[in-house]
C-alpha cells in the first residue's frame, strides 16, 4: 500500500482580478515512503486500488486559521464510466463533496508544492475505484474562494502505478 497526498496551495492575502469566480491555487502531489514525503510534480498521479490518500491544503500568506475543503470527483474522465463518481467509497465521497471544515496550523510544509503555511490535511481516504478521474478541489478562507482541477489515475488490485 502506498500514500499519497494531493497539495493545495493559495494565498489568503491575494486579490481577485474579476470579482466573481475564485481564485486559482497551485497543487502539486506528494508520496510517503518510509516516514518521508516526497514532491511528485503536477502531472496525473498514478496510484492502486488500496492506496491511500490525504486532500491537503495550505495558506502562504498564513493569515487563514481555517478553510472549508470541497473534493469533487467529475464522471465525464472516467475510464470505465459504470465505476461511479469517485475513486473512493461512498462514504467518503459525501463527506468531502459537502465541504469539510479545516483547522489550519502554523508552520506546516506542503512537500507537493514546496512551500511553507498554515495548512491542514483531511484523511487519510482508501482509493477503492479504479479509473482516471478529474479531481475538482475548492477552498473558502477570509471570505475568498479558490478553486484548482488536477487528474487521479487508478489501477486495478496491486499492479504496477500508472506514470
């Protein structure tokens, strides 16, 4: 089994250029081993059936104390569209598509994106599903909204991760 997290980063402190719509974030996905994190990049990440996941997010400016995470999972880049929403059970889907409020501390690193922040991490969740899936990500924190959409691939059982 493998861990993986998938890094969000804003900047509480920006300023929208157009008042409606939110504001992008940067992400990157980071993979534990042995205690360590390591940055993966932004490409799609590939992960197994069994894995684990954690849906993090991080403040740079470190003037939110805390944000309310929403993870939504889009059919429309499913591979095999009769698998579901979602790479994860049902239950975790529900509770993640409805917002999660988040406690933000000091001093965290987000490995992922490289830098430094208030930040807080929901789960860890087990990936149940296989299929590519487009991931939607949004946060609210200071009255702002953020929003970043990377892709999660899956492979079936234990076989080998997808590049």
């Amino acid at each position: 089994m493998n861990t993986y997290a998938l890094d969000c980063a804003f900047d509480s402190s920006a300023t929208a250029y157009h008042s409606s719509g939110s504001i992008a974030m940067s992400y990157g996905f980071a993979a534990e081993s042995s205690g360590n994190w390591t940055g993966k990049g932004q490409r799609p990440e590939g992960s197994k059936t069994g894995d684990q996941i954690y849906f993090s997010v991080f403040d740079m400016a470190g003037s939110a104390t805390s944000a309310t995470v929403t993870v939504t999972f889009a059919t429309a880049h499913n591979a095999q569209p009769n698998q579901g929403a979602s790479p994860l059970s049902a239950s975790d889907t529900q509770t993640l598509a409805a917002g999660v409020a988040l406690s933000l501390a000091s001093n965290n690193a987000s490995t992922g994106c490289n830098v430094c922040g208030t930040g807080g991490a929901l789960g860890p969740y087990t990936i149940a599903n296989a299929g590519n899936f487009a991931i939607s990500v949004s946060t609210s924190a200071n009255g702002k909204s953020f929003g970043i959409d990377p892709e999660l691939e899956v492979t079936r059982g234990s076989g080998p991760e997808v590049p």
